[in-house]
C-alpha cells in the first residue's frame, strides 16, 4: 500500500458529469485528491496562484464557457511552469480530427466521455495507473499519448 | 441511553502519534500524509517498539525497504531490455537471481507499492523501448520487433495497440506531425 496522494483537477462545466467523475474516481484503490473548476478560466487562475500545489493530472472537458479546454492546453504548455503537468482530455467527441489535435497540442491522454458508469469507473482507473508509473519510473513523458 | 460522538480523525491520529513518540527522546515534527520527521533517528529497538506500540491503534509503519526494492526491481528489468545478450533469459529467474529473493516475494512487493504487476510493468517498459525506437531511429516495426523481442510484429502492435490506445503507424503518424508543431505552431 502506498501513502502518497494523486493530486488530480477536473474542469468541465456539466454538474452531473462532475459529479459522476467524482464518484467514479472515489471508489479506485488509488489515493486521490480532487479539485473541481466550472471553466477553463477558474482552472487557469487556480494554476496561476502563488505556491499553488499543482495537480498530477488534468482532466479537461473540450466544450466549456469562458475558457474552453483547448485554449487551456495551448496556454499550459506555452507557460514554463505548468508545462511538465500531465493532461488528459475527457470530451464527447469522437472526431479524430479532434483527438489528433489534442495530441498535437500537447495532450496526454484522450478519454472519450463513457456512456456509463462502470466504463467510466474502469477509464478512469486504467488512466490513474498508467498516469502513477509516468509519475515513479523514468518513463519518457515527451512520447505519453494514451487514448482510450 | 446512547451518546453520539464526533471525531476528527486526523486530530486523534496526531495525538496518538505524539503521545507515542514523546515516549522515545527524540524532537519530531509532523507532516501531512502520515509524514513523520524525526531529527537524529531511532535504534533499531525503539522503532521496533514504537511499531509494536502503534499496531494496536491500526498504525504501521511503512518501511522504505520496499520502496527501494522496488527501485532496484525496476533497474534490474531495465538492464534486462537494454542487454541484448539477455534476451534469452526468463526474466522471474532473472529477476530472482540478480536481487536474490524469491519471484513470488518481489512480485507482491511490487504489486503492493506501484499498483501494478511486474507483468504490466515490463509491458509499458518495452512499449515505451519501442515508441523511443519510432521516434529516433528509421527502423521498421519488424527490426523493432525483433529487437525488443517480440515473436512477431502483430504481437508488437497488439500490445502496443493495448498499452496506448494507438497503433504504432498512427503513433508515429502524430508524434511526426508534432515535432513539426512544436518547431513552428503557426503552420
């Protein structure tokens, strides 16, 4: 058993998808803690805060006021500070123009909204395993591109 | 007659812990996360005794020697991939050898701290082998296969496929394309 704690953030401006990730994410044998933005723009100003604890783990909706989610990738990765984080993409889309240009942006993974709950539990879980070895092993990070 | 409390974990955790630790003559102070900073250390009987002390309660403590065996399990498995003359080898007794403990025991501690199996590690260690082979060199999949030991391509991209969620082409296909974006965003 291990004691650290995933830091993970989600920002998507659908309660009940919020919700229901918070729910999935509590029930997996991974420790984590998880934030949750309405848009891109309280995500970023949360990033930008002094001495902030930076999460191990974004996920982003696409579709958002505001801010959407690929302007928060593109502004992450422009900036020196946050551009190490590991991102994760969490849309509806299916299109593959949007996933490769995700990917082109900087994206780690692409996890298409599950139309259920045991899906989304299992997503989840798979990403938080293989997000915990990028994290412990020297594993290359500039070649993570997960798709699921 | 029935009384209901309120607790705050962490609160009665703490004061266990500080209880317990005053115990012993040593400054400490405590961190979040079950983090226990002790200035100068303890013998190896009083943490035997501070261990024995704080079981009851539900408290271990954790013992980095599984961390690092785990380190070392990791490097040896990368040794392993990298040493061509290896190949051969079935990597439990490898592994059993070189660290000298029994598979089965390095197994469970491995399992038990990374939340995975020396299996899946030593897929996505080789699949990662492979993604770096894509990208620096002009080798075809079949000389990728080969050199990563696979008994075939289709089992390369079969677990490739698995691990990433991509093929290798398609793989290849944006990590080309984005070096080329990360060169000049604006085309």
């Amino acid at each position: 058993m291990s004691t650290k704690l995933l830091n993970i953030a989600l920002a998507d401006d659908d309660e009940d998808d919020r919700m229901l990730f918070s729910e999935a994410i509590e029930d997996i044998s991974i420790r984590t803690k998880l934030s949750l933005f309405n848009h891109g723009q309280e995500l970023m100003d949360y990033l930008n805060l002094p001495n902030v604890i930076l999460p191990n783990l974004i996920f982003l909706d696409l579709n958002m006021p505001i801010k959407n989610g690929m302007q928060c990738l593109k502004e992450i990765r422009q900036n020196p500070d946050l551009k190490d984080l590991c991102i994760a993409i969490y849309s509806t889309s299916s299109s593959e123009r949007d996933i490769e240009e995700t990917f082109l942006n900087g994206a780690n993974i692409y996890l298409n909204k599950p139309n259920n709950f045991g899906k989304l539990q299992d997503s989840v879980e798979r990403i938080l395993q293989l997000n915990w070895q990028y994290h412990t092993s020297n594993l290359n990070k500039d070649t993570f591109l997960f798709r699921i | 007659m029935i009384l209901f409390v309120k607790y705050d974990f962490n609160k009665a955790c703490e004061t266990l812990l500080k209880e317990h630790l005053d115990a012993y003559d040593v400054s400490y102070t405590l961190g979040s996360l079950g983090e226990v900073r002790i200035k100068g250390s303890l013998s190896e009987e009083q943490r035997k005794s501070l261990a024995g002390s704080l079981k009851r309660y539900g408290i271990e403590i954790l013992d980095d020697q599984k961390i690092t065996l785990v380190e070392r399990i990791k490097n040896a498995i990368d040794d392993l991939l990298k040493n061509k003359e290896l190949k051969s080898v079935k990597v439990s007794s490898y592994l059993a050898d070189t660290l000298n403990y029994s598979y089965p025991h390095l197994s469970s501690v491995f399992s038990e701290s990374t939340y995975t199996s020396i299996e899946n590690y030593i897929i996505l260690r080789k699949v990662d082998f492979a993604k770096e082979l894509i990208c620096n060199t002009d080798l075809t999949l079949t000389e990728i296969a080969f050199q990563l030991n696979y008994s075939s391509v289709a089992h390369l991209s079969g677990q490739f496929k698995k691990t990433t969620g991509l093929t290798p082409s398609s793989f290849q296909r944006i990590m080309k394309k984005k070096m080329n974006y990360t060169v000049n965003p604006n085309t």
